[in-house]
C-alpha cells in the first residue's frame, strides 16, 4: 500500500475519532443538562446525526486498509491460496464500486441541496454540510480498495498480520 494512501487514511480515522468522541461529548453534556437542569443542548440531534456519519465515513478508509470488514470464508477455507485472492480482489473490486458510486452521489446531492439551500430544522445549518462531509471519506475507501484490487491479483502482501 503506497505510504501516502495510509497515511491519508490514518489522518482521516484520527478525524473520525475526534469526531465520534465530540459527538458522545455533546450528547453527554445535553442528556445531563435536560436531566439536571431542563436545558438540553438545542439542536443535539442534528449534531449527533452528523457527527456520527461524518465519523464512520472518516474511519471506513482505515477499516479497508486494514481487512477490518467481516469476511464469511466458511465456504472457502479450503480453497487455494489463488482462488482466495481471486475472490478477495473481487471482494474489493465490489466495495470500491460501491464505495465510490457513494462518494459520487454524495457530492452530486451536496451541490443540489446547496442549490435549494435547504437548512436543519433546528439549529438551521445548512444540510449540504452533511453530505459534502461524507464523499472524502467514500473515496479514500474506493482508492484503496482499487489499490487493493491490484496488490490482490500480483500477489502482493494486503495487510500483514490479517486476512489476505
């Protein structure tokens, strides 16, 4: 894997992680204001509702770097160490699809949410925002599920220590 790709990826899950821990921080902070004082934090849920997809979205190109998604091999455990390659370039083929076709169709409702300016209910920040934040996440995970793709079919180590 290209050191500028695991970096970028490490960069993004440290993001993610501050992200997920602001977000719990808030969602602490207005559960103990409603509970003590009556007085949540306005708008909590939107927050929570972003904080937490822009922080899955930043850690999913770690997660791919690494071979962190489940793998079902029961039907394969005997197959040979080519096959699985095969299968596992295929695996990442599929998700870089997938991945990206999101990180696309994300940028594409940003730029039209924008357009129609539309706003949260709440707190009236503006919803392109949440979209806009979720695409580099998308595409970093597709860059390096096709990376991955490649070091798959020549045979090159993944991941050590994990599923090739």
């Amino acid at each position: 894997m290209p050191v500028f790709l695991r970096r970028l990826a490490v960069l993004f899950a440290i993001a993610g992680c501050l992200v997920a821990c602001a977000t719990a921080l808030t969602t602490v902070t207005s559960v103990t204001g409603r509970a003590t004082m009556s007085a949540p934090i306005q708008g909590d849920v939107e927050l929570t509702q972003l904080g937490i997809a822009l922080a899955i979205a930043l850690c999913l190109p770690w997660a791919q770097l690494r071979g962190s998604n489940i793998i079902v091999d029961f039907f394969t455990q005997a197959a040979r160490e080519r096959t699985l390659r095969w299968l596992d370039a295929l695996g990442a083929f599929l998700l870089a699809l997938m991945v990206g076709v999101l990180a696309w169709r994300t940028a594409a409702g940003a730029l039209a949410v924008h357009e129609a300016q539309e706003t949260t209910m709440i707190l009236g920040l503006p919803m392109w925002w949440s979209y806009a934040v979720l695409a580099p996440g998308f595409a970093l995970t597709a860059v390096i599920a096709l990376v991955q793709v490649v070091l798959h079919l020549t045979g090159r180590e993944i991941h050590p220590g994990a599923h090739s």
